[in-house]
C-alpha cells in the first residue's frame, strides 16, 4: 500500500484561525482543505485523488458554531449534520429535516454543510432546503469575505462559485415563517444518494413559496414557476387536491433530469410531481391548523 | 509526521507517510489494533465504527493527522462489558465482521439512551450493516444489554 521507500515529505496543516487558515491556503495551493472527510476520505481511500497536502478545518473552533442573528442563523460550516438536526430543528426545520436524512449516525456526527457545497453535488441534500429559504454562502480569502446567494453559487455538476484559495466559513440561513417540508426519495430510509429530492417552505408573512429541487439536474435547481402558482390566502379552505397536483406538475417540469443508476429521468420527474404535491398539501395543512389564518 | 492521540486510554503515537492515511490503517496497520474491522473504506458499513472525542464516527474516513491530541475509543476501550455478553448470549454474531462497530454504536446508543426502542436502535444502527444476522437477534441483544446496564449501578 504505502511505500516503504524515504519517507514522504508531505504537509498537514492545522490551522487554529480562520486568517490563518486562508493564508495557509494561499502560501500552499496544492492543499486540500477536509473538514468531517465523508466526501474526501472517500476519493483518498479509493485513490481518485491522493492529496500532496492538506489543511484541516476541523480545528477552527469559529466554524463549529452557530449564531442566532434575528432573522436568521449563521451556521459555521463545519457544524455537523447532527448538530443541526439537534439544535436547529424549530427555527430551520427544514434544513433540519434534510440533515436528519444524510447518510448515517456515523456520517452526521462529521459531515458538514461547508464539505456539501463544496463538493456541489447535484444529489446533496444540504442544497434543496437552503435553495427554499434564500440562504447566503459565506467566502473568505486572503483578499477578503465574500457573500455569495444560494442561487449563484451552483455553476454545474460538483462545480461551483467558491474560487481556489477560498474557504466556507458559514451559510445564513433565513429563520422559518411558516412550516417547512423536505421530502427525499431512496431506496432504503437511511444512507441512500437522493434518486430526487425536494424542499418547500412556506413564508405566512410574505405569503410566498421556496422551492430547492435535488438530484434532478446538473445542479440544485429552484422551481420559479411553481413559486407563482395562486394560491388561497384570504381562502385557505379553498384549497384542493387540484391546486397541489398542479403544483407539483410546475416543479416536476422546472427539473432536468437524466437517467442513471439510481432513476430515469421519468422516474425522477414523476417522483418529484408526487413529492411536490405532498409537501404543498402538508405546509398548507400545517400553516392553517396552526395560525388558523 | 507523528501523530499522537489517546487510544483506548494510552497515549499512542503513530509514524504516518501521506496526509491522506485513514485512523482506520493508523489503527489497524501501524498500531495493530485490529479491533475496528475494514470492509469498504468508503463509509458504508460502519464496520470501522470507533468513538472519537466520545462520537461515533467511520474511523476509514477520518484522517489520521485530524486526530493529534484527540480521544478515540475502538471497541476494546468504548464497549461495556454487558452489552459484548448480550450479543453472545442473543446470538447476535456469526461470523463477527460487523460486530465490533455494531458494538461501539450500541454502547454509545445506551449511554444516550438507556432504555431505547426499536425504531430508536434500528436509527441508531442504521449505518452499521451485517450480512449474516438478519438484524433481529442484535436488536435483542440491545433490549438485553439495557436491562443488564440497568441492573447495575453504572
Ligand atoms: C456513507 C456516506 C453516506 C452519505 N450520505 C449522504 C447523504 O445522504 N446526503 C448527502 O448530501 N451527502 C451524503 N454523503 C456525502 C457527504 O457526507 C456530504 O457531502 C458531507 O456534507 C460532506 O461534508 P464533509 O465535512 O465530510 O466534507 P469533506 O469530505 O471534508 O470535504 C468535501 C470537499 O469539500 C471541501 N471542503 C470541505 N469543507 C470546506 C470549506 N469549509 N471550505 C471550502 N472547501 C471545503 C474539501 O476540500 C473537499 O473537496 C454521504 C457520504 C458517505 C460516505
Ligand atoms: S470500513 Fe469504514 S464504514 Fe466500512
Ligand atoms: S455477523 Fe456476519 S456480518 Fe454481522
């Protein structure tokens, strides 16, 4: 396995700051930053990619916390899923609920949504949920702190907007003003890839819809159209199983998906119409028996 | 590079030669723990389960210079003797792959939760995978090692 041969030089860097950690990464480009490793020791393990050196973020103390900032959480991006379905549930639940998904006890206890959006996956399940609420994606560099949208930061299949030398420091996420949905389909109810994925929330102050669709295109998509559908306010009871079926074909025709190991494409689409459909009903539902609005 | 950590308890100190080295090879091929058994290195199995700073955790994805300085329990320091006596008492082994990290998981599941339920243990466990015994016998030897735990003073 490893040669026996002069011992490798080679760096691992443990930054305790996070200037520290972005200089580190400016002055050693070839690192390779790993916060709870479940995507990156993977790729290692199965050398996809054998790292020269690499910069450990799980000693940055500033990334595994969270801050209550009024309207909305700033989460450090290397708290793990665990922590958020923990602590977070009420006020971001459905991120809460999409972290509760991922992979194991084991994978929750490391992985983070830092590692998740930087590996831009089509399929992670971080992405649908911050795509519903509007979050914003924390960046910073040695030249400085970026603030980049949800909604521009996903640029095609594991590709995204973070540029070489920039690390996550932390996502905001909106607080919930309404209820909140993630549905996620798979094979099994525990470490599965999403064959499709979608996240809704409903905001009752705005009465809007936030729409994030998962492993249904080259990246995580929103469904804008869906977002416009008509909906009761002044009503609620009007609403019907008609309305949620439309809904549902909206978001089904905002995906882009293709056939792989895990779904068709028609799959995909179907799965997502009937996802979208439950979701709508369930945050409806929901909203009204609560507020009785 | 020398990575020390506390290993069960004892200080250890191990002699690495590429970043990317897994605790799981640390463990088994420089330290010759081989309690934490390697099945898929890719996070799956759960095979590899230890305790690090007291969490469950695939030791195959974590790497070994992440660990300087930390705490990490395999299932020779993490595993109260109870609940290795239910899984052989409920024949919740066969051929014993998936036992050790099955092993870690449960002992950190009773110390969350002393008296679980079933929807409770098969959560707890879901990413801990065994071939040979169709998971209801390790779900008794759960309910078992919580009442034995129980009985107890802890
Ligand atoms: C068995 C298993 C099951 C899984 N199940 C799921 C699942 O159900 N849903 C899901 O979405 N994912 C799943 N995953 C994938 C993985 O757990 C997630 O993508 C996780 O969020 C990765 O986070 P991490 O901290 O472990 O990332 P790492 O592996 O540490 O890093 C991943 C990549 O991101 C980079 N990176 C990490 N943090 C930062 C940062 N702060 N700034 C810049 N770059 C950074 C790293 O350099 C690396 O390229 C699974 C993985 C495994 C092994
Ligand atoms: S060997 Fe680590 S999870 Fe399978
Ligand atoms: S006893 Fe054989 S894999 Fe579990």
């Amino acid at each position: 396995m490893s040669s026996v041969a002069a011992p490798a030089r080679f760096g691992f860097h443990r930054p305790a700051a996070v200037d520290e950690a972005v200089r580190l990464l400016a002055e050693h480009p070839e690192a390779v930053p790993v916060a709870g490793g479940t995507d990156l020791m993977v790729a290692v393990n199965y050398r996809h990619t054998r790292p020269e050196a690499m910069l450990d973020l799980t000693g940055l103390a500033e990334l595994r916390e969270w801050t209550d900032e009024g309207d909305s959480v700033r989460i450090g991006s290397g708290v793990p899923y665990a922590r958020i379905t923990a602590e977070l549930a009420t006020v971001l639940p459905g991120l809460a609920a999409a972290a509760r998904t991922v992979g194991s006890p084991q994978i929750r206890n490391r992985g983070t949504l830092g590692g998740n959006l930087a590996t831009a996956s089509p399929a992670g399940d971080g992405h649908p949920p911050l795509l519903a609420t509007g979050a914003t994606v924390e960046a910073v560099s040695v030249d400085g702190t970026r603030t980049i949208p949800i909604g521009e930061f996903y640029l095609g299949p594991k590709r995204s907007a973070l540029k070489p030398g920039e690390l996550i420091t932390a996502v905001t996420v909106p607080k919930a003003t309404g209820p909140q949905q993630f549905l996620k389909v798979g094979t099994r109810n525990a470490m599965v890839i999403a064959v499709c994925s979608f996240a809704l929330a409903l905001d009752l102050d705005t009465r809007r819809l936030g729409t994030g669709i998962g492993s249904a295109g080259p990246v995580p998509l929103t469904a804008p159209d869906a977002e416009r559908l008509d909906l009761p306010w002044t009503d609620p009871a009007r609403f019907d199983d008609a309305l949620a079926a439309e809904f549902g074909r909206r978001v089904a025709a905002a995906a882009r998906p293709i056939d792989d190991v895990r779904g068709t494409a028609a799959y995909r689409r179907h799965a997502l119409a009937v996802c979208a459909a439950r979701a709508l009903r369930r945050v409806w539902t929901a909203a009204h028996e609560r507020t009785g609005r | 590079m020398r990575v020390t950590m506390h290993v069960d308890g004892a200080e250890t100190a191990a002699e690495i030669d590429r970043p990317g080295e897994s605790l799981l090879s640390t463990l088994r091929d420089r330290l010759g723990l081989t309690g934490s058994k390697n099945a898929c290195e890719q996070g799956e199995c759960g095979s590899c389960t230890v305790l690090l700073d007291g969490a469950p955790v695939c030791a195959c994805l974590v790497a070994t210079a992440q660990c300087e300085g930390r705490e990490v329990k395999t299932v020779v320091g993490a595993v109260p003797r109870p609940v290795r006596d239910a899984f052989v008492q409920c024949g919740a082994v066969q051929c014993g792959f998936c036992t050790p990290g099955l092993l870690v998981s449960v002992a950190d599941l009773l110390d969350r939760e002393p008296d679980p339920t079933d929807p409770e243990i098969r959560e707890a466990l879901a990413g801990n995978l065994c071939r040979c015994t169709g998971y209801e016998k390790i779900i008794d030897a759960v309910h078992t090692a919580a009442a034995a735990l129980a009985g107890e003073p802890r």
